[in-house]
C-alpha cells in the first residue's frame, strides 16, 4: 500500500502553512544564554569546543559564543572559540551579546581583530514599559544608547542584531522609534526577544507582522530574528509561529537550557523542521549534540525528553509493542518507524525498543528473549519471565529477566 494512504495527515490538509518554502536560518545560543541558567556549570573552553563542531555537523547556521564583557573567564572562551572557528575554518557564522554600552561591545570588537574572524554583535536592552519603569529609564536614555552602541560597534567593522529585550510586552510606538533609529544607524538585524516567555501564538503573529512591515518601510534588507523562552511552555509553538509569519533567523539551545526555565530546545528545532520539510540535515548527531550538553553543563537528561530522552522510542506496553514487532516482521523500516510514534526512530540514528513490564503481553517476553539470544519459543522461559513481570510495579530491568532466565534453566538442568 502506498505510504501516504496510511497515515492522514490533518497536519496537511488545505490551508495548511508549507515549510518547505521557508529557508529559515538558526542560532545556537547555548554557549550564551543557555549558560545564563542558574543551575548549569559554565563548561571548560575544550567542551564548548567540541560543542561547537556539534553544531557545525548538524548544519546550525550560527551560534552565539558568549558575552565577553563579562569579564576575563567569558572572554577568553569567546576568543578560544573565534579561533577554532578561523583556524579550522568552520562553516558557522558567529555572534557574541553585548548590553547597549561601550564597555561591553569593546571586547568583541578586540577579539574580531585579534582573529579577523567577521563578527555580529547582539546588542540588547529593555524596552518594556515595566522594565523602564523598574529601572527608571525613559525613551530618550534607551534611544540615545542605542544610537551610541550601534553606531560604535557599525564603525569598528562589527555587523549588529539589535535586540529589544521583552519585546512582547513592549508598546508598538516604543518598538517603532527603537527599531528605526538601530536601522538608521546601521543595524543589519533587529530581534525580537521573548524574554519572559510572555508571548502566545497569536502575540508572536501579530508582533511579527508589525516589525516586518516596519523593516520593510525602513531599512533595506534588514531581517529579523525571533528569540523565545518557554516560561509557559508555548516555546515551540510561539517559534513555528514565527516561522510561518517569515522570520529570517530562530535561537534556540541544546535541550531548551537558558535563563530560568530556558529557551526553546534547538534539537526539538531541528526535528520539527526536517520533518516539516523545511530542513535536510543529517540529524544521526543530534544524541550526541545533548548528551554532551548535558554531561558538560551538569544538567540532567529526563528519561522522557522528545527524540533524546531514553524513553523516546522504549515501549513496555503490550499492545503497542505488538503493533510495532508486527511491523518490525514485514521488514519495512518506515512501517516499524511509524506505527507507533510520530518520529522515526533512525531520523537520530536509534531504533525501536521492547521492554517486559507489568502491562506487557507475552509478544513483549518473546521478543526480548529473541533480541538477546534467548530460545522464545521456550514456553516455560517466557512463562517464567511473563509471570515475574505481572507481579513488578515497574518495567523489569535486563539483569532482573536475566537472572530469571538463569534460574529456569538452572532448575530445569
């Protein structure tokens, strides 16, 4: 049967947005905002490193390598990674985030000259009412600093993403005057920040729609940026949102860490768009990407996280693992693949996985014996082991079966 009159795919039905029209870029900030989390270890430069040529294999467009104004730790790691992307010459561009001050875009400007690598520069600053109000700023001291940081960083060969922080909570007239004087002084991006993951789908269209008819009015060729959190859990929505409204660029993070409860998950990012079309990496290095990730940011993996987790493609269940080892039989991958989960397994170089737990059939039993050497068709064996399973309040580990399997034979001898 064809593959497409399996599955109906209300997903696609008239109406639906076509990703695979958008060409849109992304930018790892896991080496910067993904470090700003409270509980995370700030990794030795080697880590970040390798993290770097990570995202290179996956086909990441860009990352954000730190904020060097933060002081000699930070800096040097920026310059670490600046290195190892012009000696290796690796297909990223780099960014690094500076406040609108002097004081912190000077140290990018330093470090582009000290490597000759081209440079963005991610200027940002508040923009929110409840922000300047809790800081006691007014339009006019933001205005000024942006003109200033801006201009600066544009006169010392720097390009500049000008980033409104708390965007989404952000007057249109504020935005409006913010946006055309970072333009007017030479910004090539603006970005618009989620920064307290405050936005829904419909905020983040609407938001959108505004700063690219006002970029269209003003500056020519300039694009935008989306940058999200996930404080209400919309994180990924709010991004796939931006997409379909034509965003040129989306930041996201290794396994969605960054400030509070973080960003929108970078690997989740790539999943959806290689699925939705939009994207053809090879995503075989996406485990390795967040292991790492969490190993060297001392961060834990849950056992349930999308894709990565160790639960992802890990069934106990009797009638679905039913389902997927009949599939598994007919020898089609892509039916073993889909019959039981919306994400194929081997998309990150994994595989379908049948465990024995309390409500596993005896289709669960055969099947694990079989993939470990055991004789399935052993009734007393799969007996032994089934029986052992309806009494456990959870999925039985390998050496738990194991031992059961050499107890029967044991008796059995």
């Amino acid at each position: 049967m064809n593959r497409d009159e399996l599955i109906h795919d209300w997903n696609q039905t008239p109406g639906a947005f076509d990703y695979r029209s958008t060409h849109v870029e992304l930018d790892d900030e896991t080496l910067r905002d993904g470090l700003q989390n409270p509980s995370v270890t700030d990794p030795p430069i080697e880590k970040k490193i390798e993290l770097l040529h990570h995202m290179v294999a996956l086909g990441i467009d860009s990352a954000d390598i730190g904020l060097p104004g933060a002081g000699p730790r930070a800096y040097n790691a920026v310059l670490a990674l600046a290195r190892e992307v012009v000696e290796h010459d690796l297909p990223i561009e780099v960014n690094a985030a500076a406040r609108t001050v002097l004081a912190d875009i000077a140290p990018i400007v330093d470090i582009a000259q000290r490597t000759g690598l081209r440079f963005e520069v991610g200027t940002f600053i508040g923009s929110s009412p409840i922000r300047k109000y809790a800081e006691g700023w007014d339009t006019d001291r933001i205005l000024g600093s942006t003109r200033e940081a801006v201009g600066f960083a544009v006169s010392e060969g720097l390009d500049v993403m000008y980033v409104t922080e708390d965007t989404t909570r952000s007057r249109p007239q504020d935005l409006r005057t913010l946006f055309t004087a970072a333009i007017e002084a030479g910004a090539h991006r603006i970005c618009i920040a989620d920064t307290v993951g405050h936005a829904t789908p419909h905020g983040v269209r609407e938001l959108v729609r505004f700063t690219k008819s006002l970029v269209d009015e003003v500056g020519d060729g300039v694009k935008v940026d989306w940058h999200g959190h996930r404080d209400r859990g919309l994180g990924m929505a709010n991004a796939l949102v931006a997409i379909q409204e034509g965003v040129d660029r989306v930041h996201g993070t290794a396994l969605g860490i960054g400030e509070r409860v973080g960003n929108v998950e970078m690997d989740l990012i790539l999943v959806n768009l290689v699925l939705l079309g939009a994207r053809t990496q090879d995503l075989s290095a996406l485990p390795a990407y967040c292991r790492l990730t969490a190993e060297m940011c001392d961060v834990a993996l849950p056992h349930n996280y999308p894709v990565i987790g160790d639960d992802a493609f890990r069934t106990g269940t009797g009638v679905h693992a039913a389902a997927i080892i009949k599939a598994m039989k007919t020898g089609d991958r892509w039916l073993e693949n889909a019959v039981y989960s919306g994400v194929p397994a081997s998309l990150v170089g994994r595989e379908q996985e049948i465990e024995v737990s309390p409500v596993s059939g005896l289709s669960n039993v055969r099947f694990w014996l079989a993939k470990r050497g055991h004789d399935a068709g052993d009734e007393e064996l799969c007996d032994a082991v089934f029986a052992l399973a309806k009494v456990c309040d959870r999925t039985l580990t390998r050496e738990e079966i194991e031992a059961e399997v050499t107890r029967v034979l044991t008796a059995r001898a």
